[in-house]
C-alpha cells in the first residue's frame, strides 16, 4: 500500500507538511502512529513557531475531525495539552505524549529536548 502525504490529513496543508517533513515526519502515518502530542513536540523541537490552533488543526485533523468542530470543553482539554507539550511535559494520564517511543525519548534526551 502506498504510503500518504501529511497534506491527505483533514486539517493539514503544504505548509503543515513541510513543517513535519523538517522534523522528520513525512508520511501520514507516521504522523498518526506517533499522535498529536508527540509530533506537535517534534515539530517545537525543530524551531516551528507553537501556535493553539495549529495544535488543535493536528490533534482534530486526526480524529479526522474539522480544526474547529470542537466544543469547549474538548478546546479546554486541547489547550490543556498544547501547555503540557511546550512546557515539555505530556499531558496525558501515564506520564507519556500518545505514540512516544522510549527510542524517541531517548532522542530527545540526547537532544537535550527531553522532559523537564
């Protein structure tokens, strides 16, 4: 099967691709293995500007979901994360980011991106 472009992503175009593709993520599943909160730090890790709806355009874009179709509380809960992942912490219930590896921590931790 072939694989497909981070732009066949709802929500994602040509700039959001090129954006990953500099952080080392160019297929759309690669994208979706590693989930939105462990890209998202991916693509912060190699100088892209952090922006809320960027964020929100990814983590919805993968539930295959408009970037605006949440409702407050779910915006409150992506916010919630999108402060986790720049402050370099996940945000989720066991300490992890959705799809982090231990390869991909130790990268980061190489890196010197690691959690704080």
């Amino acid at each position: 099967m072939a694989e497909r472009l981070v732009s066949a992503i709802r929500n994602l175009g040509t700039a959001m691709e090129a954006a990953f593709a500099k952080a080392g993520i160019t297929t759309a599943e690669e994208l979706e293995a590693l989930g939105a909160d462990a890209a998202y730090a991916r693509l912060i890790a190699t100088g892209h500007r952090p922006h809320i709806l960027a964020f929100q355009a990814v983590a919805l874009g993968l539930e295959g979901r408009h970037w605006n179709s949440a409702d407050s509380a779910e915006k409150a809960a992506i916010r919630t994360r999108y402060e986790a992942i720049r402050a370099g912490k996940p945000a989720t219930a066991s300490g992890r980011s959705k799809g982090v590896s231990t390869s991909l921590e130790a990268e980061l931790d190489r890196l010197g991106l690691g959690r704080r």
